[in-house]
C-alpha cells in the first residue's frame, strides 16, 4: 500500500516524505513516502485519515492489512537540518551560585 497523494510533500532534499503521529507519544515524525522492506516502521492510515507510524519489533514484526512498512527520513536525508545545541565548549549553568561557608564565632 502507498500514501495518498494529499499526505505526500518535499523534504529539503526534494525526497518524496510523508508526516506521521507515532503511536509511542503523539510526535510527528517524517517518514520516505516509497514503501520498502528495509524499513522499520509500519505506517497505516487511521480512520480519522491521519497517517500514524510504528516501529516493527521483535514482540510485533509483522506488518497487519492497511499498513505498510516504511524507512525513518532521518536515516535516509541527504540535507539534514543542522543539529540544535549551545555550540562549542562548556553548557551554560543555572542554579544556585554557591556562596563559602562562614564559620560561627562565639
């Protein structure tokens, strides 16, 4: 089975993608619009007909009627967008500064 037309759109590498809700949290997550059986997703159109994706584990491999397996788009991308972080060097601290301990004078 394949997506419908209207769920298909470009990635920034101008490969075929479909969005997806995970089963696991609710995220959406994009997927290769081309079924293949390299990949370790089953995604399956729901009756709302929004496209919500799986992951194909050892407890359940098999691939049920109305789904199709497919491959993460961050496994294949070939122009990834570039990975949030704080940059170079240390992490900026937050908390608490500590403050030196002062004795007790009696």
């Amino acid at each position: 089975m394949r997506p419908s037309s209207h769920h298909v759109t470009r990635c920034r590498c101008h490969a075929a993608i479909c969005w997806a809700l995970t089963s696991a949290n609710g995220r959406r997550q994009p997927v290769d619009a081309e079924p293949t059986t390299a990949g370790n997703l089953a995604v399956m159109q729901g009756a709302d007909g929004v496209l919500y994706v799986r992951s194909v584990t050892v407890a359940r491999p098999e691939i049920r009627p109305g789904e199709w397996q497919a491959m993460p788009h961050h496994a294949t991308c070939s122009n990834p967008p570039p990975r949030r972080s704080s940059g170079p060097g240390q992490r900026q601290r937050s908390g608490v500064r500590p403050v030196p301990w002062q004795g007790r004078q009696s």
